[in-house]
C-alpha cells in the first residue's frame, strides 16, 4: 500500500472541495470532516491538496517533472 496524503482534522472545514476532485474516491465525509481511505489507486495526482482553501491536505511526496 502507499503511503496516502494526511488530512489535519483541525485545519479541516469540511467543505468537501478534495471529495469532488478526487479520481480515485480515496476521500469521504466522515462525521463533517474529510477521512481518507487508503487505496492502491492514489495516483498523487495532488489536486486534493491544491483544491483545499484551508490547506488541510498534505502530500508527503514532490513531485516533479524534467524537462528534456
């Protein structure tokens, strides 16, 4: 399994915003704030993280990209 973005429940509004973004339905409505669930299909896509106002979302792998 790989290791998943983290949500801090104290930053967390549950706005839901990551819920809509997210391909691979990892993110869920638990009790009004977002839970994440592990799954083989996080493909880090980021967007979780990018679309979250409060910044509650963090991915612990940068990636990037070389241009050739």
């Amino acid at each position: 399994m790989i290791e998943m973005p983290v949500i801090d429940p104290e930053k967390c509004n549950g706005c839901g915003l990551c819920i809509d973004v997210c391909a691979c339905d990892a993110i869920v409505m638990t009790d009004g704030l977002v839970t994440i669930v592990e799954t083989d299909s996080c493909g880090w896509c980021l967007q979780c993280e990018i679309v979250c106002p409060e910044g509650a979302i963090s991915c612990s792998y940068e990636i990037s990209a070389d241009e050739k």
